[in-house]
C-alpha cells in the first residue's frame, strides 16, 4: 500500500482528462512526454475533438450495453476479466499454501508460496515492458495456451495421486514446476492486460461508469471461482478444479481470438474507431501518425 501511494505521487494525468478541465497547456505537456516528442499539435487537436464528442453525450449507464462500440468494449473486457478468473489465478493465490501441502512435495508449503509470489511480482513488472514491443493480443494468446497446459499437468498429477493406484511418489516436483511456470506464463499476458484494457477500451463519457461495473463485475467472479473451486475439491477431489480451470483457458483462447483487438500502438480515439466496425485502412488514413 505504501508503494502504490508513493508511485501515485509521480504519476501523470492523462491528456484526456486534462483536456476535459480545459487545462490545455498541461494536455500538450503530458502528451510531449509520453510520445518523447515536441510535435504533438496534431494529436492535441484529434484528443480535443474526441473529448468535444464525449461530452456532447450524456455519458448514462445504459449507454454502456445501448451504443454498439461501448457494447463491443464491456464484451471485451468483462469477458477477459472473466476467463482471467476462472483461469484459476485468485484462487490459486487464496489456496497458494493448501496446493503445495496437498502435492507434498521436498519443498515446504511456505518456502513454495513465497518462490510463488515473488514469481507473480516479477513477471507482473516484465510484463509492461513488453505489452508495447510484443503486442497485447499475442501475449493474451500465449499467457492462455501455457496456463492451459501448466493447469492441465497439475490436473492430471492429482487425478493419478488421488484417483488411481499408479505410483506418483517419483514426480512430487510436477506440481510445484506447473504451478511455478504457471505463475510465470499466466502474468506475462493474462495478469496484466486485462487490467490495462479497462483504461483503453471504454470512450472518455462512460470509463467511470464502466470501470464502477469492472470492480463490482470482478469481485462477483473472484467469490465465484473462489466457491467453486472449494465445493469442487470438497466434493470430487482438487483434480477437477484444475482441469476445469485448463478448459476455461481454451475457451478464452477461442474469445481473444476471434474477439479481443490488438491496442499495441492505437490511440484512444483510433480504438474507439475500431470499436465502431472500421477498418485499420480507414482509421490510419483519418488519423495519420
């Protein structure tokens, strides 16, 4: 908490924001430094006609579901935000300790959860380092594939350990090592970005309301997922949570596929654009960089 209260102290307002309280001047600024660029007169000028269009709206909640392209966007990023949880991350947080002590192996529970969390903290922070350079979509595409397959191995090692005779006491290291790279595929891509389209997907007249939806969207999925993996390991054995979790993943492959954009490099207004149903071909000749 003090960290993220020290980080607030240096972060800058976004150029739209700042356009919106007709502080101009302080937009160009912000904008100059996030571009590392001193032209920024055309861009200021499209920022200021998107804002202008914004607040021509009304900004109600109901436009969040009634005007297609913030439709599109709550489908986009409500539905990430959801595979992302039902992809097992939180739940694997809560019972980090209960994991490792049900797969018993040479390491301690403790000493693999703080292995764990450190992971989290690291990948999470190589993470926005790379969205820029690799791209959103392929990171999403990636980070699913591998918690898929690093779910599915501790699936199956917990199916064979509690359901069959077959001997286990020889691979105790396939739960930690698929929980680790978890841990490390899940939060190059699936961690981070949908966090970071809730700022992107949503025009400048509805972000508040939506992001109001997204929090209360996400405690409804953690409560969730967090009940259904307990009732499941109650009831059937911890295996089934976990395969149920690797499927969940291959369904979100198929939803960021054929549904989520790639932001890498667009505006927001060449986003809201995209949104609308036009083409990158008109987008780039409107907007040029």
């Amino acid at each position: 908490m003090c960290l993220k209260c020290c980080n607030l102290m240096f972060m800058l307002e976004s150029p739209y924001y700042l356009v919106m309280k007709d502080k101009n001047k302080e937009a160009e600024k912000s904008l100059q430094l996030f571009r590392q660029n001193r032209d920024v007169s055309s861009e200021l000028s499209r920022v200021s006609e998107v804002v202008k269009e914004d607040q021509a709206q009304s900004g109600h909640f109901y436009e969040l579901f009634t005007v297609p392209s913030n439709r599109r966007a709550a489908i986009i990023v409500f539905g990430l935000r959801t595979f992302q949880q039902f992809s097992g991350t939180t739940v694997i947080t809560f019972y980090a300790q209960s994991i490792f002590r049900e797969a018993s192996g040479d390491i301690s529970a403790s000493t693999a959860s703080m292995i764990y969390f450190t992971l989290q903290l690291i990948c999470a922070m190589t993470s926005s380092f790379l969205v820029d350079k690799v791209g959103r979509k392929p990171l999403l595409v990636i980070s699913i594939i591998g918690s898929g397959v690093a779910l599915s191995l501790e699936g199956t090692y917990f199916f064979l350990s509690n359901n069959t005779t077959v001997d286990v006491s020889n691979l105790k290291i396939i739960p930690l090592v698929a929980l680790l790279g978890y841990v490390v595929i899940f939060n190059i891509g699936m961690g981070v970005i949908p966090v970071l389209f809730l700022g992107e997907m949503f025009s400048t007249n509805v972000k508040a309301l939506a992001l109001c939806l997204a929090d209360i969207w996400f405690g409804i999925l953690v409560t969730a997922a967090s009940k259904f993996f307990q009732v499941m390991q109650d009831g059937f054995g911890i295996s089934v949570p976990f395969f149920t979790f690797a499927i969940c993943c291959a369904l979100g492959l198929v939803f960021i596929f054929f549904v989520v954009p790639e932001t890498k490099g667009k505006t927001l207004e060449d986003i809201q654009e995209e949104l609308k149903g036009k083409k990158e071909k008109e987008i780039t000749e409107k907007n040029p960089v």
